[in-house]
C-alpha cells in the first residue's frame, strides 16, 4: 500500500509526464510550421516515449494498491522560436523532470519506502539519457550555428528516429 504522501507525488508526475508529451507534441506541431519534419518526427517520438513514462507511473501506482488521480493538463506554448532554441527549451524541461524525479526519490528515502526507490531508479537512470539526448543535438546545432546545409543534415538526421518504448527494454 503506498503512503499518502508518495501517491500525490506520484500523481503530480503522472500529470507532469503526461504535460512533457503534451509540450513535445506542440513542439512537432511547431517544427512543421518550420518546414523542419525531422526534427517534428523526433519530437512526435519524445512525445510517445513521455507517454510511456506517465504509464509507468500509472501502472506503478495500480501496483502498490494506489490511487491514480488524473488532473487538468496546463495549456503549453505554441511558438518556440528557432530549432536551436527549441532543443535549449527541450533540455531546460528535462532538467526540471530531473529534479522532480529526484524530489520523488527523496521522499521515498524519506517515508522508508524501498519498493517506490527502486522503480525510481529507473527514472533516474533514464534522465541522464533524456538530458544526454537534448544536449547531443544543441552541441551538434551549435557546431552549424542553426544554418544551411548543417541544418539540413540533421534535421535528416532527427527524421530517422523510430519509437522504442524506453520501459519495455531490458
Ligand atoms: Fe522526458 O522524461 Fe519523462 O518527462
């Protein structure tokens, strides 16, 4: 049975995971106005993947005998200026899901709660991927300073990006 205080923790991360897919879908919706589809195609799958993180959350709770309380979803942006200051946003929002999943580890550290620690390690494995990721691509749209044929490349590049259901590997 999960203690009070890591359910509604919990909750507000299924909530904030389910907010990420919602701000990377808008961010897609936006690549495409750029007339960039790989970097919309790379979001649309950042956007699967948070999806699949707000199941194991969900399912996670359901587990321990919790309660799943799903809340109002907060409007995201719609403009995010040019592709580079996009992934910029992309690694300022996975920094803020790091802290909360740390945040989330400390409470249960704190309630003495193992089981809960242990599938957050998994999160916590999984945001040094996600910031890793956002960084890659802000190093590599600095190296072309955002322009040309560089930006074209990986914008290529980001198109090949297929869906693998990050809780589904071993
Ligand atoms: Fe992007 O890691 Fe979940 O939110």
């Amino acid at each position: 049975m999960l203690k009070e205080k890591i359910e509604k923790a919990l909750n507000e991360q299924i909530n904030k995971e389910l907010y990420s897919a919602y701000l990377y879908l808008s961010m897609s919706a936006y690549a495409e106005t750029l007339g960039m589809p790989g970097t919309a195609n790379w979001m649309k799958i950042q956007a699967q993947e948070e999806l699949s993180h707000a199941n194991k959350f969900f399912d996670y709770v359901h587990e321990r005998d919790g309660k799943v309380t799903l809340m109002p979803i907060d409007a995201v942006p719609n403009e995010f200026g040019s592709v580079k200051q996009m992934f910029d946003k992309v690694l300022e929002h996975e920094q803020y899901i790091t802290a909360s999943i740390n945040n989330l580890v400390d409470i249960a550290i704190e309630i003495n709660d193992h089981a809960s620690r242990s599938m957050l390690m998994w999160f916590v494995d999984e945001q040094v991927e996600e910031e890793a990721s956002a960084q890659a691509i802000i190093d590599q749209l600095n190296m072309v300073e955002g322009k040309g044929h560089g930006l074209f490349m990986i914008d290529k590049e980001l198109g090949s990006r297929t869906f693998t259901d990050p809780t589904q590997e071993a």
